[in-house]
C-alpha cells in the first residue's frame, strides 16, 4: 500500500522526538510529512502522545510543528478502544494503543520509530499501515 492510499497520518511519540531534534538524521520524518502536506493532510497527533514528547516550552521545532496538526483528545470510546487493543494485542502501553486505536478511526499510516511493537498491535484492527522512521 502506498502512502497515497491513506487518508491520513498520525504521529507516535518517536516522531514527534525526530522532528523536535530537527537533524539529518530524521530526514525520514520530514520527507513523510512533506508528502502528506503537499496532499492537503493535516497529521493527527493523540494528545498524551505530546505529553509523552513534550519536556520544555524550549522545543519550538516541535512547538511550530503542534500548531500545525490536529491534537486528538482522548474521549471515552478511544480510551476503551485503546484499552481493549492492550488485551488483543498482549500490550501493556497504552498510549502506543492510543495511537492505533486513534489511526484506526480514519485508516491512518501510523509513523513510529518502534514499528515492530506498533505492527503488533495494527494486527488486531482493520485500516492501519505502519511505518518506521
């Protein structure tokens, strides 16, 4: 499946640590989201996703970069969806299930820096492409 393919793109913790740090290293990420912004995507980022990236009002990279996604807050359906992802897919982290279970809601690529954990989990929903950067 290409990235075309999607709808959308949500974001892990892992991404949003790449594009704080902004260096070559992480050209992955910003190839990833030049491509969904030239299409008109806006990524979606699951709110304790930016708690679990988020460290100092010093991070402007990241800061630009939040402004310009939609934050998803975590309404009771998501959570027991998350939730219920943990059981299925053996997990303990929720906010990695958060994310799934978020991505899963549009038929999202998931971007991740821990593909194989998140791939455990995309198993056990319909719709959700990860990859690694």
């Amino acid at each position: 499946m290409k990235r075309g393919d999607h709808r959308g793109l949500t974001l892990d913790a892992g991404a949003l640590i790449a594009i704080d740090r902004n260096d070559r290293n992480d050209r992955n990420i910003m190839a990833l989201l030049k491509d969904f912004v030239e299409r008109g995507v806006v990524p979606t980022i699951p709110a304790p996703v930016v708690a679990q990236a988020w460290r100092s009002s010093r991070q402007s990279n990241l800061a630009r970069f939040i402004k310009l996604c939609r934050v998803e807050p975590t309404d009771l359906e998501l959570a027991r969806l998350a939730g219920e992802l943990c059981r299925s897919a053996d997990v303990a982290d929720a906010i990695d299930a958060i994310v799934v279970a978020s991505a899963a809601r549009r038929g999202d690529l998931v971007a991740t820096s821990d593909a194989r954990h998140f791939r455990r989990m995309a198993a056990h929903v319909e719709g959700v492409v990860i990859l690694n950067i």
